[in-house]
C-alpha cells in the first residue's frame, strides 16, 4: 500500500517535519510505501478558475501539482500536514491542494485522508477542519488518532517535545494503515457502496 504525503510547509525540519517523521517511522515498519513532499518554499501560484482542466483533467500549470497528482492517483492514502499561518493553513498548501483536488477527475473515493497541523500557540482547530474539507468533499474516509493532529512548537523541531502531540502521530498512522487495510478487504469482502449518477446543482437548481 502507498501512502502519499505532502509538507506545505518551508522549513524542513520544522514541525510538520517533526509529525511527519513520527508517521513515516510506523509506516515503515508496517511496510508502507511513503511518497513524501515538501512544498513550502516552491513557487505554486493559485487556481485562476480557467477551466481547462475541465477536458484534460490536470492542470493548465504544468508544475509540482500536476506531478503530485500522478502520486496521488496511484495512492491509498493522502496526509496532508500544515503550519497555522495566521490562524489557517499556509497559502503554498493551499494554492496546490486546490488545484490539486479541482483539477484532477479521477476517483478519490475510499482513499484514506489525515489532516496534520503545527502551531505555536492557536488556531490549530480551525486549520484542521480546513484541510479535512477536501478529504469530506471526495469521498475520502478521514483517519483520526486519540485527540485532534496538533503538533506544538515555534522554532523548527521544537515539536519533538511535544509528547502527547507525537504520539497523537504515530496513533494517527496506526489507525490510517487499519483504515487503509479494512477498505481493501471490504471492497474484496463487501464490495463498494451502490453509486448514483452525480446530481450537480449550483446551490438548489
Ligand atoms: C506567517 C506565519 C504566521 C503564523 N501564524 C500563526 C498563528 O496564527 N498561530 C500560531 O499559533 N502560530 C503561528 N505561526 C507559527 C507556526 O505555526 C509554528 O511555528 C509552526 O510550528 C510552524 O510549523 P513548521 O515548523 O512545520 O513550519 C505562524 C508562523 C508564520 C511564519
């Protein structure tokens, strides 16, 4: 199984790095395939809303997102990690998780999300539920750990003493590769829920 994962932030050993590095230990261990980003310091510009993914299912930029995308497809899972910045996550993640989630046509279903977030002080809540929106639109079951994936710390690596934050990590991992590993066997076992023809309306019509 393959897990994809993308730092929005810029510093490399930050905290995100910090939880991240927390997950990947348990994933490897379980022999999960990680493939890892980092994305805070590249220039990834916004959605400008031109459509043309519409016919072609990638993006009209030709950069990070388009190639994250072909990760994404191939993976079981998608963790998504973020420092607050003023109280939501950084405007780089977003840029390309946006573009990332609106361009690309293929089918996110049953693919595992989890959501990560570091702070100094506030605002982790707020971020968390930002980035869970796109796994909640996608019909991406979300992975949740033992209390809310916050990680503690201002300068870089501060996060590591953050015990309880760490272990939220690993936790969250364990529960992902339980999720992970349960869909593949309900698909085999159960099969996939009875699917209807998309309804599209732009609020009621
Ligand atoms: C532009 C900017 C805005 C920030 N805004 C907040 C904030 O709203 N709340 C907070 O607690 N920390 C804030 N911080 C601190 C970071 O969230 C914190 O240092 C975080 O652990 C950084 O994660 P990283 O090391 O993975 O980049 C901000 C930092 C920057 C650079």
């Amino acid at each position: 199984m393959k897990v994809l994962m993308i730092n929005g932030s810029p510093r490399e050993n930050g905290n995100i790095a910090t939880a991240f590095k927390e997950m990947i230990q348990v994933f490897e261990k379980e022999g999960i395939e990680v493939i890892h980003y980092q994305i805070g310091k590249k220039d990834i510009r916004g959605c400008i809303a031109c459509e043309t993914c519409r016919n072609n299912g990638k993006c009209v930029f030709d950069d990070i997102v388009n190639e994250m995308a072909v990760k994404f497809e191939e993976a079981d899972g998608l963790v998504i990690g973020s420092p607050v910045y003023y109280g939501s996550a950084n405007g780089t993640l977003m840029s390309a998780l946006q573009r990332l989630f609106y361009s690309t046509h293929f089918d996110k279903s049953y693919k595992v999300g989890a959501s990560v977030v570091s702070a100094r002080r506030s605002g982790c809540t707020a971020t968390f539920d930002e980035l869970n929106k796109f796994f909640t639109l996608s019909n991406m079951p979300v992975a949740t750990s033992q209390y809310w994936n916050n990680i503690y710390g201002w300068e870089p690596g501060e996060g590591k003493v953050d015990d309880e934050g760490c272990q939220v990590m690993r936790v969250l991992a364990r529960n992902m590769i339980f999720l992970m590993r349960s869909i593949e066997a309900g698909k085999k076992n159960i099969g996939l829920p009875e699917t209807e023809e998309r309804v599209w309306t732009n609020f009621t019509r």
